[in-house]
C-alpha cells in the first residue's frame, strides 16, 4: 500500500513539473507584433506584454529616444564688404571710342573713361537687378552734388514705403554726386551702399562708391557721350 501511494505522488510531482515547464514556455514564447496604427502608409506595430524588443516602419527618420530630425535651413548672410576687384584702376583700352567717352560694361560691372593713348580709367559699379538692364547711348545733360531724390511713381507703386521726394545727404541713395543721362529716369550716381558694387541690384540707374563718382564728376563734364552696353 505504501509503495502503491509513493508512486502514485511520484507520478503526480512529474506532471505538475511538466505543467509547469509547458506554461513557462507558452509564457516566453515569441509572439506576433500587433498593428496598431498606420502612418502615411507605413503600419505602425507594437509587441505584445512582456517583449522588450520593438519594431519601427521602414524608411522612418526617427532615431530611438529623440524627435524625427528636421532639416535646419541656414540664414544666408549678406556681405557688407566692398570688393577690392572693383577699386578704380587705369587699364588697357582698344576700344574705337574717343578719349573723353564713358563706356559701361554692364557684363562685367565696370565704368571706362576712355583716356588717350589706349588707355582708360575702371571704375566699377552697381547695375540694374534682372528686369531693369538696358543698353543704349545718352550724354550727360545734367550735373548735381549731393541731389535729391524723387522716386518715379512706378517705383512708389513697386514699393510704397518709398518717399515722394528726399532732400540731398548721407542717406539719400544717389549718394554724394549724380550724372543726369540725356531725358531718361537714369543716372550715374554714389551709393551710400558700397558692398553693392559690382552687383546687380538697382533699377536701372549706374550706381558707384561715393568717392568714386566725385572722383569721376571732376573728370567729365555736361555733353559728355554715355555708352551703356
């Protein structure tokens, strides 16, 4: 009787244990992900309770732990140094223009004083923004030391902050002198701008340093002949 009931609990500690060990298998068993959302297409899956490993949608930017990355756009900033390659210098000049004659180069951005002897004073300038280029020959019907200002009405209309008439100064855009071209809205004129030389950036008139173009103003006089090209 004793040896029948030890065997008997023998046998019934020997299947607890295998029940036991089944359930802690079931219980460790990898298991299937469960979708639970889906984001531009992608699904989105979350591991069942208890896996501590989880799954993220292909092509995702996100790295564990931290935001999705942004792109971070950079600020250009404008340089407010002048270009020494455009200091006034005397160079070659071939060119079939008389001495005394203004040729403007608008390609390149420089000014030439046509000089004898082949030469010509460089100067370089300021020219019209895409839009306001313009080729064609005018003279200088008009001289001024520190003009005025007043802005045509299609530019007030282009920028209506814009004043209707600026008295002569430091802060008048056409700067220290001005060279009147023939009975259109153009000039030759200084810039209270330097960095802006050898850019394209104005509304069609020729701008300068200022020292540039008081230096230019005592060379030329009225009826001088203006090429622009």
């Amino acid at each position: 009787m004793l040896q029948s009931t030890l065997t008997t609990s023998l046998v019934l500690l020997g299947l607890s244990v295998l029940v036991s060990e089944a359930e802690a298998n079931e219980r460790y068993r990898p298991r299937a992900p469960v979708m639970i959302a889906q984001d531009g297409g992608q699904a989105w899956w979350m591991e069942p309770p208890g896996q501590r490993s989880f799954r993220r949608p292909r092509n995702s930017t996100e790295t564990a732990g931290l935001m999705p990355r942004q792109s971070i756009q950079k600020t250009r900033r404008v340089s407010r140094e002048f270009d020494p390659a455009f200091l006034p210098t005397v160079v070659d000049y071939d060119g079939r223009e008389k001495p005394g004659t203004i040729v403007i180069d608008t390609q390149v951005r420089y000014l030439y004083l046509v000089e004898a002897g082949g030469t010509a004073r460089r100067y370089g300038v300021g020219v019209g923004k895409p839009g306001f280029e313009w080729a064609g020959a005018h003279t200088v019907t008009r001289k001024a030391e520190w003009p005025g200002w007043t802005p045509p009405a299609e530019m007030r209309a282009r920028r209506p902050g814009l004043p209707v008439h600026m008295e002569g100064g430091i802060d008048n855009p056409l700067g220290s002198r001005a060279l009147y071209l023939g009975s259109s809205l153009y000039r030759i004129h200084g810039s209270n701008e330097p960095w802006t030389i050898g850019k394209a950036v104005s509304s069609g008139c020729i701008r300068m340093r200022n020292q540039d173009v008081e230096d230019l103003y005592e060379r030329v006089g009225v009826g001088t002949r203006v090429i622009v090209r």
